[in-house]
C-alpha cells in the first residue's frame, strides 16, 4: 500500500491508501514543497487527535506550554492560527472549523495543534494534538 493525495482540505482526508500497483500518473499527487520552507503538514498524523491541556496568553492565541503523554512542553515559537472548516456535504451537523497551529517546544520539536470550539461560547473548547513533524 502506499497513499496518494485527494483533492481537499481537511486533514483527516488528505490522503489514501492505494495498492502498490496503482499507477499515479492517472491520479493526483502532492505538490513538491517549496525551497527551504518548512512543511505545513507533518508526516505523522493521529487519527483520532490526541487530547491535550493547554495555556495560553489570549484567549484565541496559540499556547505558551501544553501537557501530551505526561510530558509538559514549553512552546517558543508558534505558526497560526490556520482555521480549517469541515466539508460540510461529508460531516455530521455538530462538527466546526478547527484553528490549527504548528509549535516549537524548548527541546526543538515540532508539532500540530488545533483547538475545538471556541472561547466565549456555551463550553470552553477543547485541544488536541494532530500530529508531529519528524
């Protein structure tokens, strides 16, 4: 097996699984990144996103420090928010954009972030960790 791109935005539908023998000339494939920038998707994604605590600055701002498998990470420096809405002809009623931030701990690793919901509404919104950069 191996995956090629599908032609969408949400992350959790970026890519699928092809046979081997499947020939990409006839399908799309993932542009090539840009010179000396860094990706805006990592490799590894967890499906499903991993819960996490987190504190930030502002209220809509990205983390200064979140907690993941029992570990805290200092965050020194932050990219976003990167607001991705649901297709809303594929998801279920209930599911909302989510803002997205690609984050740098004190140790130097990169990971993605993204916050559920919103603050100011009935329920504070909840984080979780998408996914992690080599």
């Amino acid at each position: 097996m191996r995956f090629l791109r599908e032609d969408t935005h949400d992350p959790d539908r970026a890519a699928k699984a092809v046979p081997a023998s499947f020939n990409p000339m006839t399908s799309s494939v993932w542009p090539a990144p840009e010179m000396e920038e860094p990706p805006l998707r990592p490799p590894q994604i967890f499906d499903p996103p991993q819960p996490i605590s987190v504190s930030a600055e502002v209220p809509d701002g990205p983390p200064v420090h979140f907690n993941w498998r029992k570990t805290r990470h200092i965050v020194v420096h932050a990219e976003g928010p990167e607001r991705i809405a649901p297709e809303w002809w594929r998801k279920p009623q209930g599911e909302g954009a989510r803002d997205y931030f690609r984050v740098e701990d004190d140790h130097g690793r990169r990971f993605w972030l993204f916050r559920a919901g919103f603050y100011g509404g009935e329920t504070p919104p909840n984080w979780f960790m998408h996914g992690v950069f080599g």
